[in-house]
C-alpha cells in the first residue's frame, strides 16, 4: 500500500536556463510556484557547470530555455541541465523550447546538408528528455523528429485576439509573406471573422542566406488595414519588404504579428522604419532594449506555457486550449 501511495506522488518542479529568467519569472508567477534554485556558472573555457540546490527525486521537471543569441550556447546549458535531472533521479523531464532552435534547418535543400533541427531533437533525447513544449515551430512535421511526446502551442489565439480588440475585423487582410505560410494565413483568416487573404509572391537566392527579393501582392489589400503575419522575424528583410509591396498595392495600414522577434541586426532599424503602423511579437524570445522601437509591441508567452505545463502535469488536455483545434 505504501508503495502505490509513494508511486502515485507527483511533485511539479520548474528549471530555468539563463537566456531569459523573465519569462521563467512570469510562468512560475502563473504556476504560483517558485522556480527551483540551482548553481549555474561558466568555466574560463566555456564549459557550462549547474547544479540544483534542491532534490529532484520523483518529481515531474519542466526545464524552461529560450534560445536566443548566443543560441549554441544556451541549447548545451539546457542538455545540461537535463542530464542533471536524468542523473538527479527526477521522473519525468519536459523541454520546455519557447522557441526551437535550427527549426529553420528543418530538411536538406542541396545535397550534403545536415537535418539540423532533427538533430536537436535526437539530442534532447539523448540528454534524457521524455517529452518537449515548444511554440510555433517553423514546419509542423519538426513534431516527428523527436521519439516522444511533443506539445505544439500556437501565439495565433493571442495575437489574434489583440488584433481584434485594437483594429476590429471589418476592413482587415490576412498576408501571408510568401506562398509557404498561406495554411497558417488561414487559420488567422478563420480567427478574424474569415478576413480575405492575400500573399506576397517572393523570390529567393538559395546562396545567399537572409536576402529575399519581394514582388508583388496576389490578392486584393487596396485601402484595407493588412494583418502580415510569419513566425519568425530574424533580420526584417522579408517582412519590410513586404510592407514595401504591400503599400505599392494599395493597402492601408499594415500591421505586422510574428511569435518570435529573433530580430538579429538590423531588424530593430528595419521594422522602425518599414512603414507598418505596429509590430506585434509574443516574448518566447527575450527582447532587449537596444531591439525595441516605438511602434513594438510585446505580449507575454507565459500564460500560455503555463497552462500547458499544467495540463501536462496534470494528465489533462493540451488540446483543449486551442478550443479542440490543435
């Protein structure tokens, strides 16, 4: 009897990387927990020590990293991190990926190119992950690479709602900034009262990496507030060009929603400058000063991952946040 009432015992424990402790800080804030204390410091070669302050024996450990630059740097610190855990005895250990790293490495487009962001999975796996959180992946199939279980949230519900409570629905164009994201343009399109769509027909050097050639809107945004929307923004070349586009069309206003401001340089200065009324991203990625403009507007993940780690960690349905449409 004992034995069963010790099985049955589950302890919700949260681990933070350092990439980015406010958003740690706010999902343990929606949790009503603390996050777990630990050691963590750089030797003068790199190398990366952690250690937690606390046992981890049995309990259900979700190890929270983002991963922005330097990306190689925070991925090892989270591998470690989990080995830890795995070593530490604790039960079950959840990845939590804000944002996937090399999600963008996702297939080989020439020959001898790597499966970056298959590799990523394999070494969660390896580390002792027994399931992944992450949000927006760059390619729906990235869920298939990793052997286990692998909760994919969507910012769609939350940027969307923003959109509809600041600009309304009547006179508004989904864009999608190229022909490959027009699924997702639906799923917004769906979520804003079925708003017309539209794409920006672009193409592309295979060489070059970061520089897309924009050219013209299929779809008609003539005096219509346009709603462009990509997962990711990186260096800003894409989306300010096609704000470009889209203003030559005809639009209105052009508001631009991403769910990761990766925003290399020199995104910040593009996107200030690109003549899109807003900027909306989520903080799955931390958003310093020296990226931000007036015209940003930054919403907090943390209510959601939060709600999922609670699903989770309490056997319920992952699914159900997305109103039974994941």
């Amino acid at each position: 009897m004992t034995a069963n009432w010790i099985d049955n015992q589950k302890n919700l424990m949260l681990f933070s990387g350092r990439a980015h402790p406010e958003l740690a800080e706010q999902v343990a804030k929606e949790l009503d927990i603390q996050i777990t204390p630990q050691t963590a410091r750089d030797f003068a070669n790199g190398e990366i020590f952690v250690r937690f302050e606390e046992s981890v024996r049995g309990s259900d450990a979700f190890v929270l990293q983002s991963h922005p630059a330097p990306l190689n740097q925070w991925i090892m610190e989270q591998l470690i991190m989990i080995d830890a855990l795995k070593r530490g005895s604790a039960k079950r250990i959840t990845a939590v990926l804000p944002f996937y790293p090399y999600a963008r490495q996702d297939k080989k487009h020439r020959g001898r190119e790597p499966i970056s962001a298959r590799l990523i999975a394999d070494m969660l796996k390896t580390a002792g992950a027994d399931r992944i959180i992450t949000v927006d992946l760059h390619t729906d199939q990235i869920q298939g690479f990793f052997d286990g279980p692998v909760d994919h949230m969507h910012a769609q519900g939350q940027l969307a709602q923003y959109v509809r409570e600041n600009y309304g629905t009547d006179n508004i164009c989904v864009v999608s900034p190229d022909a490959g994201r027009v699924k997702v343009a639906e799923k917004w399109a769906d979520a804003l009262d079925g708003a017309p769509l539209a794409f920006v027909h672009k193409t592309r050097d295979p060489l070059v990496p970061n520089q897309v050639k924009s050219n013209r809107v299929v779809g008609d945004v003539k005096g219509r507030t346009c709603v462009l929307i990509d997962d990711m923004i990186d260096t800003g070349g894409t989306i300010a060009g096609a704000v470009k586009v889209l203003e030559d069309a005809g639009a209105g206003d052009v508001i631009i929603a991403t769910t990761h401001g990766v925003f290399s340089d020199p995104a910040a200065e593009r996107l200030a400058t690109c003549g899109a009324k807003e900027v909306i991203a989520t903080n799955t990625l931390p958003i310093p000063e020296e990226k931000r403009f007036p015209t940003l507007t930054v919403l907090s993940i943390a209510p959601l991952l939060a709600r999922t780690i609670k699903e989770v960690f309490e056997n319920g349905s992952v699914t159900s946040l997305f109103n039974g449409s994941a």
